[in-house]
C-alpha cells in the first residue's frame, strides 16, 4: 500500500511539472501538430493542470491553414484535452481521453478547379484517439469563389 501511494505521488508531482513546462514547448507542439495534419497550426496560449488524477492541456486561440501562407480552415476559441492516465500508462504513449472544442469556426470552399475533398486533413485520424469530443458553439462559413465574402450556414 506504502508503495502505491509513494508511486500516486510520483506520478501528480511528475504531470504537475510537466504541465507547467507547456508553454516553453509552444513551438515545437505546433510543429508536430503541424506535421500530424499536414498542414499549419498556430496557437496564442497553451497551458496544462491536473483534475484529480487526469492531466488536462488547455489551447486557446488555435487555428489550422491547410497550405503554408493560405486562409484559415480551422479557427478554435479554444480547446480543452484530458489525458487518460491509465492508456496513457499501458500504452506507452499519449492515450487521450476527451477533447471539448469551444466555438469552433470552420472556413470551406465552393468547389472550385483547386478544390478537392482529398485537400482537406482527414478528421478521422485526427479525432480517433478520443473516446469523447464535445462541440461548443460551432459555426461553418463557405467562401464563395465569384463572391469573395464568407457566407455562415446554419450548422445542423
């Protein structure tokens, strides 16, 4: 039992600190999101905290460009992932738990001779991981290539 307890404690005070270095690492997490979704990421704030034994990161103002330089395709409020600490463990790597998305923005294009369904990241992979995503608030705008102006579409 002495031992459990001792290990419980390793295991917060370990999280705790790395939870705290996050927003040192801000560039190299957008560099390997980047690279996960093949496109560009940038986000304004990261930060991490515990909730009971779960490790929770929390991104604010997080947006994704398809192609380096384009417009946006996705632009996130902000963002909350916890972390499953026992898939996490079993596994060897990050095993996630939830992810709540918060007034998400998603930018699509009219079909154009540019466009194609096979230009857009594939959510499939990137989403699989969670056992539970939550959605706050979405919005979708389509851009209208004669039109030049973003015009929102109820979300259903």
């Amino acid at each position: 039992m002495v031992t459990f307890l001792v290990l419980l404690a390793v295991y917060i005070s370990g999280a705790r600190l790395l939870l705290t270095a996050l927003p040192d690492g801000k560039s190299f997490i957008q560099s390997e999101f980047s690279k996960m979704i093949l496109g560009q990421v940038r986000l304004s704030q990261i930060s991490g905290s515990m909730d009971v034994f779960s490790p929770l990161i929390s991104v604010s103002d997080l947006s994704i460009s398809l192609e380096e330089g384009s417009s946006k395709w996705l632009q996130i409020r902000s963002a909350t992932i916890r972390i499953d600490p026992w898939q996490t463990i079993l596994n060897g790597s990050l095993g996630f738990d939830q992810i709540t998305l918060v007034e998400p923005e998603v930018y699509l294009k009219l079909p154009s001779d540019k466009f194609s369904a096979s230009s857009l990241p594939d959510l499939r992979r990137i989403f699989q991981g969670f056992n539970s995503i939550s959605v706050k608030g979405a919005r979708f705008f389509v851009e209208d290539p004669t039109n030049n102006a973003d015009t929102p579409v109820d979300v259903l």
